[in-house]
C-alpha cells in the first residue's frame, strides 16, 4: 500500500467522520491530503469549491525548519542513555550538604597556594567520593550479568560539558592523590576534552562518577547513570539558607546531592551510607587533606 500524505487538521477530519482516505485525492503538495479535500469529499457533489486564495488560507504551513546531521559523540551519548535508562533499575538517594567550613577552607587553601592552582569545589567532590568508596568497597563494584566486578583501584568517572557534547573521563587512583593533585588532573582533563584531545586511555571502566551543575545555578538534579557505572552524584548550586539550631535560627551555605544508584548492585541502606560518609568528608574538609 503505497504511503498516504496527509495534514494532522485533515487527518483528525478524517476520523472524527470515518472518512476512507484511499477514496480522497489530495490536492497539496505530493498528493497530500489537506481540510479542503476531506471537506470535499464529505460534501459530494453539492459541494461549493472555494477560491484559490481561500483554499491556501485553509492549508496547514509546516514550520520552517533544517535537517542537522548528529555529531559522533551525540550518537554515543544516546545510545549509552537509551541504554542505561532501559536496562539499569534507577533509584535515587537525596542529601543537603552543609558546605560553609568548606568554602572558607577552600579559599585559605587558595590564598596558600597561587592563582594558577586555585581549587574548585568540584576538585573536593571528587576527592570526598574517592574516600567514601575505600570506606564502602562493596559501592566500587559494576554488574555485568552473569557477575559483578569489584575494583581495587579507587577511580572516578567526571562529567565534562564542551560545546561538542559531554564527556566523562575517569580520574585514576582519587584516594591516593591529595586535592592539588586532582585539580592539576582534572584542569588537564578538561583542556584535552575542550581541544578534542581525549584518548581511549583516558576513558577507563569505573563504578562511580559525578556531575555537577552547580556552575548553572542548578538547585538540585537527577543524573543518568552512565554504563557501566552503579552510581552517579548530582551536584547542585551552592545556596543560603535558613535553618533553625539551637533554638535560634542561621544562615548556612548548603548544598543540594543526589546520588543515583544501580539496584542491581547496590542496595538502598548501603547506598544511603555512601551518601552519608561523602556528606561528611564535605562537611569536614580538613579530614580529606589528611586521607
């Protein structure tokens, strides 16, 4: 049967009156079927033919628009998303950090060291998951059908958006490395994804990573887990608010967390206490320069 050509308002005409479009010519472009033909044909023979101008005002006008050829790393982006959504079972856990002794621990620590070494909060993310994962080796596995794969390595997949699509890349052996090291690391990561200069090597099989939108304003979020990956943290924008502590009340930078989590291999009370333990390394950062 030959494919027939029709205009959404035609087509909804169409079946709101049982109209057999094989029995329609359609008068638009490429035979399309528009109003005006199945006016016409409910109509019959007594039908009065409107003007040319009329019928052109009847006739449905797509929207301008251009095809866009998919760049490569969009096509394994959703590929590996259609994946992950498909076969992982999801769950999410949500924690609120707070994060003021960590922003002034952050800024003695880089008035200390210089402006080209200057560390991100990210860079103390990155560093309180690698410990938290020593402390829960059992959060350092992947599931892969007929077994799991626990790490001995402790390593961490980043996220990093380019204007060419996002990567992750894994930072290697996080719990050996000081936070000055995994902000060199990760400040050399992010210049080879920004000049395309990522290689295989930098794209290691991991069970953790983290993606931080914080930058954006971003409150709090729910990431993907990326394959092979048990879990992901969401990291949100820092804020102020108001809580209530010791029958007063103050103003505390908090930051929203959300971790996602494969079901498969890590079960709810075991993932609330990785999210527990990366919450406290935040909340006392001078623990992390010591680890």
């Amino acid at each position: 049967m030959d494919r027939i050509f029709i205009t959404p308002l035609a087509n909804k005409l169409a079946s709101l009156n049982s109209v057999n479009l094989e029995d329609v010519r359609g008068s638009g472009p490429r035979g399309r079927i528009t109003k005006v033909d199945i006016e016409k044909h409910l109509n019959g023979p007594s039908y009065s033919p409107k003007t040319e101008d009329q019928e052109k005002s009847d006739q449905e006008i797509d929207i301008d628009n251009e095809k866009i050829d998919i760049p490569k790393i969009r096509k394994i982006i959703a590929q590996k998303l259609i994946l992950s959504k498909s076969s992982i079972p999801h769950f999410y856990l949500r924690r609120n950090a707070k994060v003021d002794d960590l922003i002034d621990f952050r800024a003695k620590a880089n008035n200390a060291i210089g402006e080209n070494n200057k560390l991100s909060l990210n860079d103390f993310f990155i560093k309180a998951c690698g410990c938290a994962l020593v402390d829960f080796p059992d959060c350092n596995m992947i599931w892969q059908e007929q077994h799991m794969l626990k790490f001995k390595e402790v390593a961490i997949g980043v996220a990093i958006s380019t204007e060419a699509g996002l990567y992750t890349p894994t930072l290697r052996s996080v719990d050996k490395k000081s936070v000055s090291q995994i902000s060199l690391e990760m400040k050399a990561l992010i210049e080879k994804a920004k000049s395309k200069q990522l290689r295989n090597s930098d794209f290691l099989e991991c069970a953790h990573a983290i993606s931080n939108l914080g930058m954006f304003s971003i409150e709090n979020f729910d990431a993907i887990i990326n394959p092979p990956n048990s879990s992901i943290l969401a990291v949100g924008a820092v804020r102020d608010e108001v809580v209530s502590e010791n029958e007063g009340f103050l103003s505390r930078k908090q930051i929203s967390l959300t971790l996602s989590v494969d079901h498969r291999t890590i079960d709810g009370a075991l993932g609330a206490k990785f999210l527990d333990r990366i919450v406290f390394y935040l909340q006392n950062p001078a623990v992390l320069m010591v680890r």
